[in-house]
C-alpha cells in the first residue's frame, strides 16, 4: 500500500513535440498548444527566443491575438509539477511579410564581351521572393547566353552595345500574395575597338562551399562562365576526376544532386571549355558537406534512484556532423545558471552530481543540438533514504465563508513524499484526484475556494514515500459572514428633537461583533457629548439635534467574520421650517380643493 501511493505521482511529459516550422500572416490569429501528462496539478509558462513571455499557470495555450514580425522566432513551453520542470524543444514560428527594395537606380557600365553581373537589389521579404527580371518592360528568359543564378542574379554574358538598357525585377511572396518593382539598373555597354572573335572562357559565377542537411530532397551547385562565342561555350562537373553527367541542367551551369547522403561529400569541379578551340578550360570547386542532426548514443534511464551523499552520473552522449553541442536543465534551468559547484559537467557529456540532496530531487534534461536540429532526453532523480517529516504541518484555521483556505502541509523526504488530503475517507484532492473547489497547492497543501458553511471539519494530510508514511489533520471552522441588514436611512428631523439612525446586523454567534460610527468620515466618540448614545443593537441616538450635527454618518460593524458598512444623510431643520412646510402643504390642499369644487360648478 505504502509503495502504491508513493508512486502515485507522475513526472510530467509531453504528448506531443513540435513540428515543421510554421509560417503565417501578418494579422493572423495563433494559437500555441502545449499537450503534456503527469500527476495534477500540471503548471505552463512560455518562452520566446529564450526570454519569458508568461508566467507560471494552468493555461496551456498561448495566444497571440494579430501576429507581428516582431513576434517571430523560436517558442519552447515548459510544464510543471511537484516533481519538477520540463522544457519542450523549440518551435519556429515565422511571419510571412514583405518590405520595400531598400536601394535607389543604379548605374553599371561594362566593356562589350565581358559578362554583366546585375545583382538582385535587397528587400526585407519571408519567405524569401520569387523573382523575374525585367529589361525595358519585357521578361527576360534564361538562355545560352543569359543565366539566372540561385541568388536571383542576372548575368548577361558576352555583353553587346545592343544590351544596353532599363532592367528591374519583380519580387513575389507567394505566401502572402505581395509584389513589390525594383528600381532600375541602367546597364551600359561601351562599344570594344579590339574586340576578339575568341575569348577564353572565364568563371564569373563560381560555385560556392555549400552544407545540406541529410534526408533533404535535394541540393543544387552552380558555376556561371563567359567566354566568346557563347555559342560554343560548355560546363561540365566532376567529381574525384570523374565526369558527372546526371542532374546537368540550365546549359550546364547548375549540377542537382537528389537525396544527398554522405556518399555524396566531396570536391566538386566545373570546367568551362570551348569547343573545337585550343583555349585553355578555366577551373572552379566546391566542397559538398552533409550535416547529420544529432542522436544519442547513451542516455540516462527514465528514472535515477540515488541515496543521500552519494555521488550520481547521469549518462549523455550525442554524435552528429558537426558535433554537438550539449547544454543540460534541471527544472527547465540551465546547469550554469544555477551555478551549483556540485554540478559537474563531463568530458563525455554526461553530468556528475557530487554529495547528493534532497532539494537536487527533479527533472534533469539534456539537449544536443547543431545545425542541422535539436535532440532532448531527460530523467527525473530520485533522492532516497529519507522519510516524510512535516516542515509546514496542517494547523487549525477559520475563515469565513466565500474566503478561500488554505491548509498547510509542507513535507521533506526522499523520494518526494507524494501528498494526499482527505476528509473522512474521501480523498478531496492527490496527484491523481481532483474535485472541484479542492486544489492540491505545489506545496503540498490544500486550498479551498470559495469556503462554503458545511466545509467545516477535520482535515487530514497524508504524505508518502518508499521510506514510509505520515499523517496530521487541522480543524477548519467557518464563520458566517457578518453583514448589515438593516442599515440607516437618509432623515430628517426638526431641531431639539432626537435622531435615530439604526445600524442592525447579523453575524455567527461565536464571534462579537464592534460597532463604530463615522460623521463625515471622522469617528465619533460617545463618551465624548451626553447627547450621543450607542445602543446595544447598533442604532445611533442624537438628542437635543442642532445644526451642528447635519451630515454624512457612516456605520462600520466590524469583526472576525467580516466587515461591512452603511452611510446615510442626517438634516436638521428649524421649527420655523417645519411650520412653512406644514402651512404650505395645507395651502396647496385648500388651493386643490377649491378648484376642484369650481369644477364641479360648472
């Protein structure tokens, strides 16, 4: 039985991880889930590119009402309970959108027969554009003579007076529907006296160093070269001196390795030749590397049981290309923040944990990551050998009633002694129950909200582990609430007379209640004048009335059970007043009566 309940309480995790990267709308509604299981009560927050965002709470969802490019980057969501903190892994989130060309009209002069490399003027953009290029209003298409590189530039290659002109291109975002004109590039063609029927081919665009990660579907090299006549100009690829004469495209300039895996690392080589000429090829290379995300070859077991002082190794070992980089969390903290000297960090990866705690108990991660993606494992440890004892036992409270209360029971042993509350023998609230009202705190105790009259009672905690079991019950009394229920009203009496403002109020008979009463917000002391009195129930008494006493008077009961509070108006009125108003009412009724009988004359 003792065993059972101290395996009661489950680590939390998570059902789902996070997927492809997302891209949405500027304006767009987003909504983050983060799905996690373990023992209730189960905790959220949020983190954005490292920093917090949210607090702790029950939420599991984040919210973003109009997405901004601001809200781009990387979201992570850790998840809570007495057992500890787990951090998800990172969740891109991108903001599709599309900014102005940043540049003005330019001017490029070249020498007729060189190549023209028109560059692809910048732009703020994601998903990054698709882009035609545009001379004098007409679309311009790849050639043999006119190449597009992968970097959206425009090559004009063996460059004629007749290339002079206007060029621009159009940049479309194809998730937002966006297009934006550039400004133009005049290009120039100076006319070469000299000019040579045969120019030796030249790389103008050489292929560039390029990483791919592996299980990509494809990756794409490019060499663009010039050479006179064009027409006889040819690219090819090699690779460790052999000829490669799959996945040429685009008259040679571009080589397209499919499904790229480590077999396919190497030196690649164009070479751009003329035929039928004895010209000398020019050169060029590139090195092709696949990068392989990380994965484990040692991880810790789902749960470590170590005993008090004694030194634990928890197991961590990644490969990938490149090699990764491990960083470890204990409670979704970084190692080095906590800088805890007891911490160690090993040549292999794994983490030592010298002199071992209780408070080191929780939920240890480790990460690696490189660039080609990101891998976590974790454990939750486990400090044994160490009975449940009270820190915080429950103590006998009284509250009254639509309060909350809250019931203590802060417990230390290892393992974590899983908490229990029961009245009677319903279990209200545990890392597995959970009834309406009844909230089992983190800290092991238990709060009630709202706190109804038949709440009254003993309530017992019960704390558990592998070492053994306690218990201890406190005694919740619930008042009932004080209230006014019959408070003063606005009066008015003829001066000399005596005023009488009633403050009556209901209240549990356990607990006395004080009454003090306020004139324009400064207390009144009866022993202070002979003419005010408190009476038992409350009412104030003001005799011989005078001028002096018109106001605001406001009756506080106050007392264990609640406080409340009523304000009425007080005037007082001459004799002489009071006779107008009684001679100007029977006026009005003889002036009515007699009317009414002219009425009935007529």
């Amino acid at each position: 039985m003792l065993q059972a309940l101290a395996q009661d309480d489950v680590a939390p995790y998570f059902k789902t991880e996070p997927g492809m990267p997302q891209i949405h709308l500027e304006g767009n509604r987003l909504v983050l889930t983060c799905l996690a299981e373990g023992s209730w009560p189960l905790e959220f927050k949020w983190l954005h590119n490292d920093s917090e965002i949210t607090a702790y709470s029950s939420e599991y969802k984040y919210l973003i009402p109009a997405l901004q490019r601001s809200d781009a980057g990387f979201y992570q969501c850790v998840v809570r309970n007495r057992m500890g903190a787990l951090l998800q892994r990172k969740s891109e989130v991108q903001v599709a959108y599309m900014g102005n060309f940043m540049d003005t009209d330019q001017k490029k002069t070249v020498a007729e027969g060189q190549a023209a490399v028109l560059d692809f003027m910048h732009i703020l953009s994601y998903p990054r554009p698709q882009v035609t290029w545009f001379r004098d209003g007409h679309k311009i298409i790849p050639s043999s003579g006119i190449a597009i590189t992968l970097e959206n530039q425009l090559v004009i290659l063996t460059t004629s007076v007749t290339d002079s002109g206007g060029y621009c291109v159009q940049a479309v975002n194809e998730k937002n529907g966006e297009n934006k004109t550039s400004p133009f590039i005049y290009l120039s063609v100076t006319h070469a006296s000299d000019s040579l029927d045969t120019t030796a081919p030249v790389i103008v665009i050489p292929p560039q160093n390029t990483s791919v990660v592996a299980g990509s579907s494809e990756v794409m090299l490019e060499c663009v070269a010039n050479a006179r006549p064009v027409e006889k100009l040819s690219i090819s690829w090699q690779r460790n001196g052999i000829k490669i004469t799959s996945g040429i495209s685009s008259f040679g300039r571009r080589l397209t390795i499919t499904n790229p895996t480590s077999a396919d690392i190497g030196m690649y080589f164009c070479v751009a030749e003329l035929r039928d000429s004895l010209v000398e090829p020019a050169r060029a290379k590139a090195f092709l590397s696949i990068l392989e995300p990380p994965y484990f070859t040692a991880e810790p077991e789902s749960r470590i049981l170590a005993e008090v002082e004694k030194t634990v190794d928890i197991l961590c070992q990644a490969m990938g290309v490149p090699s990764p980089t491990l960083v470890w969390y204990k409670d979704s903290i970084p190692i080095n923040k906590l800088q805890n000297p007891r911490y160690k960090v090993l040549h292999n990866g794994g983490l030592q944990i010298q002199g071992a705690r209780t408070d080191d108990a929780g939920i240890f991660q480790c990460f690696a990551s490189n660039e080609a993606g990101e891998i976590q494992t974790h454990t939750y440890l486990d400090v044994t050998n160490i009975k449940p004892t009270f820190i915080r036992p429950p103590i006998d409270t009284t509250v009254t009633e639509g309060m909350t209360a809250v019931l203590t029971c802060e417990v230390s042993g290892a393992p974590k002694p899983a908490i229990s509350w029961k009245r009677g023998n319903q279990i209200l609230a545990s890392g597995s129950v959970q009834i309406p009202r009844f909230i089992l705190l983190e800290s092991g105790g238990l709060q009630i909200t709202p706190v109804f009259l038949q709440d009254a009672g003993n309530y017992t905690c019960y704390a558990v582990n592998s070492e053994g079991a306690l218990s201890a019950f406190a005694t919740l009394t619930v008042w009932n609430r004080t209230f006014i229920v019959h408070p003063p009203e606005d009066s008015t009496v003829i001066k000399g007379t005596t005023a009488t403002l009633q403050c009556e109020a209901t209240h549990d008979p356990r607990i006395s209640i004080r009454h003090v009463w306020k004139k324009d917000s400064v207390a009144i002391n009866p022993s202070s004048s002979s003419r005010i009195t408190v009476e038992e129930d409350g009412s104030l008494l003001i005799s011989q009335t005078w001028s002096g006493d018109i106001g605001d008077y406001t009756c506080e009961v106050i007392s264990f059970g609640g406080n409340d509070s009523r304000t009425a108006r007080l005037e007082v009125m001459s004799e002489m007043q009071s006779n107008f108003i009684c001679v100007t009412n029977v006026s009005n009724y003889d002036r009515s009566m007699h009317e009414a009988d002219q009425t009935h004359m007529k």
